[in-house]
C-alpha cells in the first residue's frame, strides 16, 4: 500500500475537526475524498503533507511512518500537495514559480527533463513563462500549481479542490490532465466537489461527513447512493 491513514484525529485547537479517519491509496491509483464543504477533507490533505499536526493515529507512506515529519521531509519522500486556491507567488514568474516546485532537488538534468515533461503537458506554460503567474486565467494558475507540485516529483499528488473556479471545459481538460499523469505512474488523492470530474477520472473513493468516514468503495456505486448525493449538494 502507498499511503496508510490509520484511526487519525485532527483538532483546530479545541475543535475536533476529524475523527478517527482511515483511508488507504493504492499505488498506481486515483482516489477521492468526497464531502459537504466543513466536512474535513481539506483537513486530511493538510495533516498528510504536514501542514497540520494529528491528535491521534498514524499516517503511513511507502510503509514508513511520516506523521511528525516537517513538510519539507514529507515532500522528499514523495508526498506533495497542490492546495485549495492555487497558493502561487502572484508577483513571480511562471518559470519561477515551476523552479520553486524543484526547491528540495539538486539533479540538474532531471529538473530540466521534468520541465520539459511539464511543457508537454501544458504547452501554454511554456508560452507564459516570463509572464507573472498571477495574471494567468484561472485555468493557467491551476495549471501552473499543479506543475509546480510535479516539478518536485511525486510519488504521491494530492490535488484539493482543482475545479475550484473554472469552467466546464477548462474542467474537462483538467480531468484528463489528471489522467495523463496518473498514467505516468503517479498515484493522486483527489478531494474535489465537481462530481462529473471525480467519477471520471477516480477508481475509489471515501465519503467523509462532519469530520468522519461514513461511506467507502468503488466510485461508480458511491454515486448512486443518497449519503454521496448530499455530499455534492450540501444538505
């Protein structure tokens, strides 16, 4: 198994924001976490790059546990989250913002070939590159963060909220981006509130709901169930 969730606990200070969640992702494979907005799910993705500390359990990756670890180390290993929102440097470049992704490496020939794969990937970045990334189109910025969390090569991508904003076709083009990189063998976590989107491109997925995994399995049953529709629409 590549990562691991065993019974984790999350607080905000005081407030208990998940309970004893379990999950688990294949390697080789796309997985969701499915929720209301405040269910949790951001949450999780923060306490597995190491953003937010755990109360309780355990988080295990490539069978080491990694829980505890800075976010840098979380990274060097492998694990490496694209935020909700983007989270890009505005005032920076495109190339700047793509060479930052590569912070952590020190192979200069590998950088360059994974810049490259990324041009493949987005043709459109190359075009911008000079151009500061916070006048990109929102398509260009979630284009632009998911390439700089690729440039610090992961094994494991974990994707929040990348439909956030963007229209039904740059959404359709955002899936099958999602598709081509998983089929360059990179696992994905993906939380996402776009149904359409995570039906086509996840296998399996987890329903979380007020800080708790209430439902799991395979995604085509959980969307035919009413806990999985709520989740969707919030109520």
């Amino acid at each position: 198994m590549l990562l691991e969730v065993r019974n984790v606990t999350i607080h905000y200070e005081a407030a208990e924001a998940v309970r004893d969640v379990s999950l688990a992702v294949e390697e080789g494979s796309v997985v969701g976490i499915i929720g209301a907005n405040g269910a949790g799910k951001s949450t999780i993705l923060k306490a597995l790059s190491g953003m937010l500390p755990i109360t309780r359990g355990e988080i295990f990756f490539k069978n080491e546990r990694i829980d505890g670890l800075p976010a840098h180390e979380i990274v060097r290993r492998g694990v490496v989250h694209v935020p909700e929102a983007r989270r890009l440097f505005p005032h920076m470049s495109v190339l700047a913002n793509l060479r930052l992704g590569a912070y952590l490496r020190d192979d200069k020939a590998a950088i360059e070939a994974d810049l490259e794969a990324v041009f493949k990937l987005f043709p459109r970045l190359k075009e911008r590159l000079s151009q500061k990334s916070g006048t990109l189109s929102g398509g260009e910025q979630e284009m632009l963060a998911i390439s700089r969390g690729l440039m610090s090569s992961p094994k494991l991508l974990l994707l929040d909220e990348p439909s956030l904003g963007l229209s039904p076709i740059v959404i359709e083009e955002l899936a099958q981006t999602i598709k081509n990189i998983n089929g360059k063998g990179i696992s994905v976590l993906l939380v996402e509130q776009n149904a359409g989107l995570v039906t086509e491109v996840t296998q399996r997925g987890y329903v979380i709901e007020v800080g708790r995994i209430v439902l799991e399995g395979n995604i085509t049953e959980l969307m035919a169930n009413k806990l999985v529709q709520r989740a969707f629409i919030g109520g």
